[in-house]
C-alpha cells in the first residue's frame, strides 16, 4: 500500500499558501489500488461476502478502512469493464445449437432498512460458456433463444417460442430414483 501526501505550505511574510502536487493519477482524497479492488470485487462477486463483513475483513487483514460506497463503486467499475465481455458471451449462447437454462431465487436488500427482495439468477450455458443475467421473476425468460433448449421442465420453460426442449438428465434422474428405505 503506498500513500501520498501532500503537504500545504504558509509563508510566514507574505500569507501565500502552496500546496504539493500528488502524482499523476492520484486525483481523489482517498484512492484504493488496482491489487485493493480486485480483492474486494472477488471477495463481494465471487465468494458472496456481505458489504459490512467485507470492509471489517478489509480492515483486520490490510489495515484499509472501506466504506459500503465504495465497495459498491469498486464492484460497479469492475462490472463496467465487463460488458463488453457478458455481451459477446449471450451472443455466442443465443447462436450455440444446444444451450441449458437454469435459475435460482436469492435475496437483495430492500428499500427500507433490514427488508430484503426476492430476484431470480438466471443462467444460459453451453459446455464452454456460462451467461448469467438478474430477473425479477423467476419465469423472466431469456429473450432470442433458438434451437435446443436443455432444462428443469419448469412450465414457464414451455413459453419460449420456436426452441425444441430437452429435460436435463440430472432432473430426469430424480423423477425416477426412489428412495431405499432400511
């Protein structure tokens, strides 16, 4: 971690005040490094650690103070950088022969203080890629689908227009699997 000062100056027989410059690139009063950021946007985006959690991991194992602003401002940046990348990837999903469709529910803060809302984490995969995107419902289908789609047979699977379904066999596999009783 390196930190800049820069140290503001008074003449004492004439009053003008001079001020140091920092280094270029250093334009904020606090600015966390690229190695800062990428733990913080792994430890949020990947390993799920709650903002409040986060900046007190922050602070016992790097001594960084980090507000919940910033974290989301660092996740947001990094999330920026991205959509290039998440866009060729649904592309490529969207023109795949065989793709599998999947979701999942998981909980957001709400509004208020202490509320949470309910969102659905959809995904649309083939052997290679792995496409997610955040929906409101968990029937909010993945629009431009063609040719095989590979899924749960959730009813809302069945609106999709023009795509030939498939069952997932890990699916099929429970239909049919009872239970040994000893």
């Amino acid at each position: 971690m390196t930190e800049h000062r820069a140290h503001r100056c008074q003449c004492a027989a004439c009053g003008k005040v001079t001020t140091g410059k920092h280094p270029d690139g250093v334009s904020a009063p606090v600015r966390y490094g690229e190695r800062i950021a990428a733990c913080v946007v792994y430890l949020a985006t990947f390993q799920f650690v709650p903002e409040d959690r986060l900046a007190t991991l922050m602070l016992d194992l790097v001594g960084v103070t980090l507000s919940r602003a910033t974290i989301g401002q660092m996740t947001r940046r990094a999330g920026q950088r991205l959509l290039g990348f998440a866009t060729a990837v649904h592309q490529l999903i969207l023109s795949a022969p065989v793709k599998h469709l999947d979701e999942t529910g998981f909980r957001i803060p709400g509004s208020s203080p202490g509320t949470r809302r309910l969102r659905w984490l959809h995904i649309a995969a083939t052997a290679a890629l792995t496409f997610y995107r955040i929906g409101s419902s968990r029937g909010d289908m993945l629009s431009g689908v063609s040719g095989v789609v590979v899924h749960d047979h959730w009813k809302s699977y069945d609106t999709i227009p023009e795509v030939e379904h498939a069952l997932c066999n890990a699916h099929y596999a429970d239909l049919w699997i009872m239970p040994t009783v000893a």
